[in-house]
C-alpha cells in the first residue's frame, strides 16, 4: 500500500511561458491523476469587444496571444469581409499568406527553443532563438513592429511589399534554411535528446480522435488534419501536403513541427514567386449587415474558430473565439496519468500551451 | 453564413449528439449568444473532413440543459466557462469546477449577460 | 572528430553575435513604428477623427481650447491615428518608446496660437 502525495505544478514554472496550474497525485514517482486550473490571465477580451467599433476591433483580436498574432487577426478579418460581401484583390491574399507563413516560423522556432530548454540544452535554445531573430528583423523592416505586427486590415493589407524587400525575404529564408540543417540532426538524432524524447506520453490515435485534439498533437498521432488544404485565402493555388508521423510520442511532435518549418519555408518561396501585381486594400464603406458567421483558420497550434454575429450598427453583438490550446487541454489530462514527475514539464511542452489564447 | 445549421430543442439535444458521435463528427466548440429579450441561444459546432455542422438551442434564463461531457469529454471546459460567463444551468458535468475555473470569488458573476448594472456612490471617501 | 574542428575554427575566428549595449544601439529599421512623438500643432484642424479610431482611447482633442494630447502610457502604437488624419499631421517616430519616471507629465498639450494668419497681408 502506497500512500498518494499531492504536488501542485505551480502557476510559475521556469519551463512555462505561460501561468498554468495543475496538481499532480502521485504514488511515489508516478502520476495518477491530474486536474488542471486555469483562469490566471482571463482579462475579458470578449466583451470588451462589444464596447468598441467593428473596425477597432482588428487591435484588440490581435492582441489575444503575441505568438499567433496574425493569424487572429486574419480569421477576424475574413469573417467581416464575408460577411460585408467584400472581395480583396488577390495581391492581398498573398501577402496576408506571406506574413502568416512568417509568423508560423517564428512560432515553431520558439517552440523548438523552449523544448531544448525543458531538457537543460541552453546553447541549442541559444542558436534556434538566433535564428528567430533573423525573422523578427525582417518583419520590423516590412510590417512595423516585430511581435505584433498589425499587417491587416479589413479589406486588404496595411502595407506592400517592395521588390527589394521581397528579395532580402528570400535570402534570409534561404539563410534560416541552412542553419536548421545543422540543428536539425541535433534534435532527430541525438543519443541523449532521444532517450528524453522517445516512446513518452504516447497518444494514440484513437485517443486522439475521441478527444478532438487539433493542429500538430493530432497530426503526430496520424490523423490528417490541416486546415490550409480547404483553400481559404491564397492557399489554394500553392501546393504542398500535411506532415504526418503515426507514433504519437514527444518525438514525433518534435518531428512534425521541424518539418513544418521547412513546409513555410516552401510556401514563402512559392507564394513570392507567384505574387500578382495589383491593389493592397480596397476601401470599405458602411456596417455589417445583420447576421451570422464562421470563419476558420489554421494557426500554429491549430484550428482557431471565430464565431461573429453582427445587428447592421457599427459594434459587433457577439464575438466569440475557440483557440486550438482550449481544445488540446483535456487530452493533456488524458496523456499525464502513468508518466514520471521528471517528465512532466516536457510532456505539458509538447502540447505547445499558449494559455493567454485560451483565457482570452 | 452558417452552413447546415439545425435548430433543435433541448430534450433531443443528447440523442443528436450521439449520432454525431456515432457517424464519426468531432465537437469544435459550443458558443452562447444573449439575444437580449430574456432568452440565450447556445450553438454546437461540428466537424467531420472539413464540413461543419450546426445545432441551434434557445433556453430561457434559469432553464436546466444537460451536459454532454459524458459523450464528448472535450466540451467539459467549455461548458464550465459558460455555466460561469452567462449563468446557465447546466447539469450533470464531469468535472465541474464550481463556477471558479475562471472568474475568482470577487468578481460578479455571469458577467457577459446583458444586464443593467447600477452601482451606489455612498458619501465620502 | 574532426567534423568539430572546422566548427572551432570558424567561431575562433568570427565576430560574437551580440552587441555591446548599452554602448553600441541598434539602428532601428525606417518604416518601424516606434512611438508617437507629437502632432504638428499648426496643421491640425481639431475634427476629432484620430480620437474616434484609437482603440485605447488614448488621445483627446478640444476644439474650444485648441489642445491635442496623447496619454502616452495608454497608446499601444497602432498608428491607427496616422493613417486617419485628413491633414497628416500626426507624427510617428521610429525609435523605441522608452521607460518613464513619471506618468502625469506624458500628456503633450500643445495650444495653438490663436491670431495666426492676420498679419500676412501685410
């Protein structure tokens, strides 16, 4: 008989980006249950939109997570401009794919160096994190600021890009390229990184199903899910697959966002080369008309559902977003019973937790 | 515009959901509008290969809706955050967090309700 | 082994990839929206438009008393108000909005002078 002890993962955790509570039962050095509290960061998003105009309402929607910014921004945007009968010229599509590509890689390659530094590696957080700031310098230099970069608007874009700057996007992709094949072998092949990260907290993929996880947690366990093959944007004319791997472990989540920075690279390289030329925005007149609508987007996490209903005056009367960490929580409480303390960090890691999204 | 969206009653709620269950969809999330005439419309979202499915549900303030984290035990967080924002009714949860999960004890409750609010200035500092 | 070596080599030799600040600063980038430093008092027309669009409600305009200010502290640097100026006269700078000592003296009234234009016949 072995007494339980209860360990609280406290709110502030070095590994943590974000404040996150849960309590461990354990017995001895394993876990048997877990129960997760959140609600450290809720600062009433929703309803303060409620209060402001439809079109300030693109800063606030920003403003959510800093991570995904700009994909908050983009499901906002569209949602309004079908909702308004607007149609933005194609130049806009593809820019607002350029940028969001941008963002995915800046998010994966934080991800990638918080994970190195769940497992005590600093030097290899130091050089994924170089890397980032290769591409926080890029979108100072075209969009304005280099978390939160307000690049779209309803109706268009905020800003072109120049030729020249297109041109210094892809040497410097090409550049990012080279350094992740260095550290690439680092992460997939190395003895001891591989002793941390294979065969833990497996989920399979009938779990996975059952428990409606979304974005790279679901594609590691096999299930193939990505939102951008639905076309929305200017997705639809480029061309590239779902990364999928089918063990469903840490190791195969590290593998799908690895491979998934690679994919943007592509997308940016084929987006800049097929880029019309035109307009950036198109002006926009009037109120949204009264009804309702739903627009999808994938994220880095996820799939992020925004729900918009508007009465024919300037303020929304509902908006409402579900971010794709709300949707990865419970399967995190399904993975932490049965694995050791020590990997417990790494294990609330690997879901990629971005808990301001989800207590917006 | 909402595509396939059917308006139901509370008592089928269960029974349709299980089918969905059956045939394969996956719960997205559910969303609660205040229609400001005394009533709350909840929505449920559904997905299967990319094609969303819709219930509508129109409760009165106060009325009992029953809980369909025993089939889907992903909706058990969304259904505390609307049981704490807007104050329904909701029975039979899984893990029910007792109205704290994200407002704390200070707070007023159900504040995304369309309420008059009237606050005293009592004399003095 | 020797795969290291050309590695040691090339960082014995290289620059470090940091800079010595607070000594040497960054250069910030043209187009980056740093903060706002002001208005060009003498253009604006007091129409209100730039304290319709902020969303932090952040600037206040009084057509009676001629004064424009901006709480700096509540501006999160959109440059919503730039772009919807009629007159342009917002103006945007790009280096980094540093940290204050106090928060009552960053609101920036500037009253305009109000017999301007009379004498230029002359």
């Amino acid at each position: 008989m072995s007494s339980t002890t209860v360990i609280p993962f406290g709110p502030q955790h070095p590994v943590l980006p974000e404040p996150l509570h849960i309590k461990l039962v354990m017995e001895d050095e394993n876990i048997v249950e877990a129960i997760p509290a959140i609600g450290y960061v809720h600062r009433g998003l929703e309803k303060l939109t409620e209060t402001k105009d439809f079109t300030q309402n693109v800063f606030i929607v920003e403003r959510v997570c800093g991570i995904c910014s700009v994909m908050h921004a983009m499901a906002y945007c569209q949602g309004i401009e079908e909702l308004m009968n607007i149609e933005i010229p194609d130049r806009a599509k593809f820019l607002r794919v350029i940028w969001a590509e941008l963002h995915r890689i800046h998010s994966h390659l934080l991800w990638l160096g918080l994970l190195a530094d769940a497992f005590g590696f600093e030097s290899l957080f130091m050089q994924v994190w170089r890397d980032r700031e290769k591409v926080m310098d890029i979108m100072e230099e075209t969009a304005g600021a280099r978390v939160v970069i307000s690049a779209n608007t309803i109706g268009g874009t905020r800003r072109d890009l120049s030729k020249e700057q297109m041109i210094k996007i892809n040497l410097t992709i090409d550049e990012i390229k080279k350094d992740l094949e260095q550290v690439e072998s680092v992460f997939l092949n190395n003895y001891t990184v591989k002793h941390r990260l294979v065969g833990r907290g497996i989920l399979t993929k009938a779990e996975a199903q059952e428990l409606c996880t979304v974005g790279p947690m679901a594609r590691a366990s096999g299930i193939s899910m990505d939102l951008r093959t639905t076309g929305y944007s200017a997705y639809g004319k480029l061309d590239f697959e779902p990364v999928i791997h089918n063990d469903g472990d840490n190791y195969a989540r590290t593998y799908v966002r690895l491979k998934e920075v690679y994919q943007s690279i592509d997308l940016i390289k084929q987006a800049i080369a097929k880029i019309p030329e035109g307009e950036h925005v198109v002006p926009v007149k009037g109120n949204p008309p009264k009804g309702e609508v739903i627009s999808r987007v994938e994220q880095p996490r996820g799939e992020v559902l925004y729900y918009l209903r508007a009465n024919g005056t300037k303020n929304l009367e509902r908006l409402r977003l579900r971010t794709p960490t709300f949707a990865n929580i419970p399967s995190l409480m399904k993975m932490l019973p049965g694995s050791q303390l020590a990997d417990v960090p790494l294990l609330i890691l690997t879901i990629d937790p971005c808990i301001s999204c989800t207590e917006r | 515009m909402i595509e396939n969206l059917v308006e139901i009653t509370v008592d089928q709620l269960l029974a349709e959901t299980s089918k969905s269950k059956y045939e394969g969809y996956r719960f997205i999330t559910a969303t609660c509008a205040d229609n400001g005439d005394d009533t709350i419309d909840i929505l449920y979202h559904f997905d299967k290969d990319y094609e969303m499915k819709n219930y509508r549900v129109t409760v009165k303030k106060g009325e009992e809706v029953p809980s369909i984290s025993k089939i889907f035990f992903c909706g058990v967080l969304v259904e505390n955050e609307m049981k704490e924002l807007f104050g329904i009714n909701i029975t039979n949860l899984a893990i029910d967090f007792g109205g704290h999960m994200l407002l704390s004890e200070e707070e007023l409750d159900s504040p995304m309700l369309r309420r008059q609010i009237t606050i005293e200035k009592r004399g003095g500092k | 082994m020797f795969k290291m070596m050309g590695n040691i080599f090339k960082n014995l030799v290289s620059k470090p990839a940091t800079r010595m600040y607070p000594f040497v600063k960054r250069e910030p980038f043209e187009n980056s929206r740093g903060h706002i430093s002001g208005c060009d008092i003498d253009k604006c027309i007091f129409c209100g438009i730039c304290q319709r669009k902020c969303p932090a409600d952040a600037i206040v305009v009084d057509k009676a008393e001629k004064s424009w200010e901006i709480d700096q502290f509540r501006c999160v640097i959109c440059n919503a108000c730039t772009e919807a100026c009629p007159k342009k006269c917002i103006i945007s700078s790009s280096t980094h909005k540093t940290s204050q000592y106090n928060k009552d003296t960053l609101k920036v009234i500037q009253a305009e002078k109000p017999t301007e234009g009379v004498g230029k016949d002359a």
